[in-house]
C-alpha cells in the first residue's frame, strides 16, 4: 500500500472513532462512552482562549477517569434531576486533521472542529469550537489520553453544560 492510502486509511479510522464518541454523547451513553478512555484519561474544557494548562487556570472541566465516573453515575442515578428531561443532541464534527503521529506505536494527536446542538429542559443550546484528541492504539482501537474541547465562546456566559461535548 502507498504512503498516501496508508494516511488515509489512518484518518479513517481516526474519523469512524470520532464518529463513535459524537454518537455515545449523542444518545447519551455514558456508559459505553466512557470505556472510549484509557485509565488513566482526562476530559478538559478551559475557561479561558487559549489556556495553557488545567492545573494553575480555572476551568469549566477538568475531569481525570474517577470525576467521569462520578459524572456518569450522577447521571443515569434514577433520582438524578437529569432524569426529569430527556437529553437530546447531535455532534457534528468536521475538519479533522492528524496533529502528531507516532510511527511507532499508532498514537496520534487529532484536531477538529465541532458544532453540538442540546435540547434539554425545553431549550436548545448551540455550542461550537475545536476538538484536541490524544489518541493511544491499543489491540482494542483507539482510546482517549486527553480530550481538550475549547469552546468559541469559553469566557461568555454558558448555563449549566448537562453532558460531556
């Protein structure tokens, strides 16, 4: 196979995996969603344009693997107030690139962009930015190391975010 149908086999793959999460947060399906990270991954979204890290900067969410769980739990308890209206939503997710690839072991590093459109409660909510993917292989397929999501509009005034975007 060329190098060329080699890249783009890999953005393939890379492309049906994003599709997969988008399709778990869509329904939602935390559950499944959560089993896309790798122990020891994190789910980051700054509060700030161009934040350099989560530790010394407020975030909207910095959740390491045992805060999503907790998340998670919270969310399908059936005496969880998330309970009381059903989540709808639909991820569209376009320019996706490889940032950085390991030839070695398969991990990469992906950019894209996103729109994610949130019933919930009676009112829709827009929201849109960019995505940052590390990606490790694994004999399973991909999984998430870190998921940096930067929201256009991270310093506005946002309501409460019901689900992971």
């Amino acid at each position: 196979m060329s190098e060329h149908a080699q890249d783009f086999a890999r953005l393939r793959k890379i492309e049906e995996f994003l599709y997969l999460e988008a399709s778990y947060l869509d329904r939602p399906n935390l559950d499944a969603w959560i089993q896309l990270y790798t122990a020891d991954g994190t789910y980051w979204m700054p509060a700030i344009e161009d934040q350099a890290d989560p530790l010394n900067h407020i975030s909207l969410m910095y959740d390491d693997r045992v805060m999503m769980e907790i998340r998670r739990r919270n969310f399908v308890h059936p005496r969880a107030a998330s309970k009381d209206y059903r989540v709808r939503a639909s991820h569209l997710i376009s320019n996706i690139r490889i940032a950085a690839f390991n030839a070695d072991t398969g991990d990469c590093a992906v950019t894209s962009n996103f729109h994610c459109a949130l019933y919930y409660w009676d009112k829709q909510t827009l929201f849109a930015g960019t995505y940052r993917h590390e990606l490790v292989n694994t004999d399973d397929g991909f999984r998430i190391r870190h998921k940096r999501v930067d929201l256009i509009n991270c310093d506005g005034v946002l309501g409460t975010i019901i689900v992971y975007l």
